[in-house]
C-alpha cells in the first residue's frame, strides 16, 4: 500500500462485530476479565482498544513496526528522555522546540549532561558526537528558523558512539519525511499538529523498530500515567485520513505565498527549504518529500500591525492545521528564551512565521498582501 492509501485504512482491523468502516471508540477503564480468552484487556492507562486502532495507524504511516501514543507531544518527549540514566550525555541540536528545550534543561538536575550543539553544521556534529554520548536529539527543519539537519549523517555518527538517535518530527510530519530510513533509531510527533491537523486535540507519538524500545516506551507510560483517551486517539485518528491531500494543498499554498514574500515590499529575507539559498536545501532535497508549509521571513514595518492586520491568518501558536497562522517567535512561542540569546540564534524581533492552512490560496495571498502593507 502506498501513503495516501495507508492514512486512510491502517489501523481499521478491529472495527467491531457490525461491520463499521472506522474503529469503534472504547471509552472503558477496566475490562471483565472472564469476557475475555484470551484475557488481553486490564486497565486503560495500560491498555485501550481505540489507542491501539491509532497506534497501529501511524506506525503503518511511517513505515514503522511500533507505535506508542501519548497525551501529548511533550508526554512523548519527556518518555524518550526518561531512557537517559545519571551521568549520561545527550547531545541536542540547538535550535529546539521550547518545551523540548525546558525538557533537558531540568536532565540537568539527575545528573545528566546534556549539550546543546548545531548539528546542522557537520563539523560541529562530528566535535560533538567525538565523545561519549547516549542520546542524540534532532529536531529538523527546526522552530523557527528551518535549519534542516542531515539525519542519515548525525545518525551515523551517533551510532559510531553507540548512542540512540531521537528525532522530532514534528515540523515535516509523516507525509514529507520518514526518520527510521535515514537511520534515526526513534521518531516523535506532536500528533497535536500535522497529524491530527485540525488544532482540536493534544497528542503525541513515539514510533520505533526495536520492540525492546517499543516495550520500555509502553512499560513507562503505564506507571507515568500519560496515555492520550479513546476519544482523543479517535480524533488523531480521524485526522490523518486526510493527512496527505492537506499537507499536498499546504505545500502548494506555502509556495504561492514563498513567492509572494519574495517579492513584497518590506519583507526583507525569506526562509524556506524549498529556495536554492537556503542553507540545508539540498539536504532538504533528499530528505524531505517536499518543503514543507511552514515559512520564516523578516519584516521590516511594524510587527504588532502586520499581526492584527491579518483575517484569515489567526495571529496564534502551534501548527500544521487546516487554518493558517501568524505568529512573531520573539514576542510569542520564544518569548522565554533571554532576548540576548534570542538575537544571537537569529530569532530577531523582525522574524515572522507562517504556518500554511489549506484555505483558497489567492484568498491568503490577498490576506496577507493586505497585511503586509497595513504595518508599513
Ligand atoms: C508542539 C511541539 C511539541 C510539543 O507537543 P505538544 O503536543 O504541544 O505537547 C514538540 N515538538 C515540536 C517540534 C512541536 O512543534
């Protein structure tokens, strides 16, 4: 079966004894044990029927064996780091998603030693994973400045060392880019983004070959109390059917607009892996199916205008859903980050991120267009 096709029917093999064409949503606790031969149901935190319809979902969506759903992108990531064990060191690319960075900064306290390193720049990956080193956390294209990190590469260096290779991949989701193939040992959505896709549910998901990873992922997330509902996995479910006509329409629309910026009076420099001057383009080439529906740019008018000047684009955080977004990282999602490092990373008061919704595409253009010219 081949993606399009694998959003739509995985996870469909326990529809229920009336011949439904989705899943049923099992929303019990506990399960008689004497209903059962042989007895697989006991508690849901542990276990549930819907979570499993999901699980078996996105592991299919990646081209993976296990699946672990979680309540959320950061119960996912908080499960990942859980493997690390004092005295160990994770090395973590730099520029990372806000609550992955809070995440590792509180590592610090058990003990572990972690680093945070571009690892978009291979000589400085190669420095860094010269040492001991367990865990290796990639997030690409990152938040927000869309560096594009070679995960075939850093995953061949971090195996050298022994070490496991996590990546976020949250920004491309399963329809543009597939870790476990280039080498990644652990693939992690917030499922709350392209993957459920309509800013309506919280989840997340760690997808990996190695049952004994599977097993410790699901071990932990019993005793830890972080399973997503039924009703929440039905949501996430029901989302990905339409995963790969919504991220084709987002690409489309995110090119339209790339162009747009380009040429827009005030809008002063473009990010997107798609242009040839983006520095990790031809990674982004091999590695990501296509570039993907996010944009970064820099403006030069006045900000809090251009933010409200919007009616389509909601002036808000996350992405990856049906209706698009304007958000200025400085003043919103990388607010905490100290202004100092802020600036020395790139993320400027002047940088504005899109996230491209699946709306008319010469309705956003006029949108934005309007926007544009309302903060000059
Ligand atoms: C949103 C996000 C997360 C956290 O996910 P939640 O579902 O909000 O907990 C982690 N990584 C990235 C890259 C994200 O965008």
């Amino acid at each position: 079966m081949r993606f399009a096709t694998r959003v739509v029917h995985s996870g469909h093999e326990t529809t229920g004894p009336y011949g439904g064409i989705v899943p049923p949503v099992h929303l019990a606790t506990t399960y008689d044990r004497f209903a059962q031969d042989p007895p697989r149901y006991f508690y849901s935190r542990g276990e549930n029927p819907t979570v499993e319809a999901l699980e078996t979902c996105l592991a299919a969506v990646e081209g993976a064996r296990h699946c672990t759903a979680y309540s959320s992108g950061q119960a996912a990531a908080t499960t990942a780091l859980s493997l690390l064990t004092p005295g160990q060191r994770l090395v973590c690319c730099d520029d990372v998603y806000g609550g992955t960075h809070a995440l590792i900064t509180g590592l610090r306290r058990y003990g572990i030693l972690v680093e945070q390193v571009d690892l978009s720049d291979l000589d400085r990956a190669r420095a860094a994973l010269a040492g001991d080193v367990a865990m290796v956390w990639v997030e690409t294209p990152t938040n927000p400045l869309l560096k594009v990190i070679d995960i075939a590469e850093v995953s061949r260096l971090a195996h050298e060392r022994g070490a496991l290779v996590v990546v976020d991949n949250t920004f491309a989701g399963p329809a543009l880019q597939r870790p476990l193939r280039w080498g990644a040992d652990v693939s992690l959505h917030s499922t709350t983004k392209f993957v459920a896709g309509h800013s309506d549910v919280l989840g997340g998901a760690l997808i990996c070959d190695d049952p004994a990873l599977h097993h410790a992922f699901t071990q932990h997330r019993t005793v830890a109390g972080t399973i997503p509902s039924g009703l929440d996995c039905f949501l996430v479910h029901r989302g990905v059917k339409t995963l790969s006509v919504r991220v084709e329409r987002q690409v489309r629309t995110a090119q339209t607009l790339v162009d747009l910026l380009l040429e827009a009076p005030g809008v002063t420099h473009v990010r997107y892996p798609g242009l040839p001057e983006h520095p990790g383009h031809d990674i982004a080439a091999r590695q990501l199916a296509a570039p993907g529906s996010i944009i970064a740019f820099r403006y030069s008018g006045v900000v809090e205008k251009l933010l409200a000047g919007t009616t389509l684009f909601a002036c808000a955080v996350s992405l990856g859903g049906v209706r698009s977004l304007i958000e200025c990282p400085a003043l919103m999602t990388h607010r905490p980050i100290p202004a100092a490092d802020r600036a020395a990373a790139g993320i400027t008061d002047d940088l504005i991120r899109l996230s491209v919704g699946i709306e008319d595409a010469e309705d956003l253009v006029e949108d934005l267009t309007t926007a544009l010219a309302s903060g000059r």
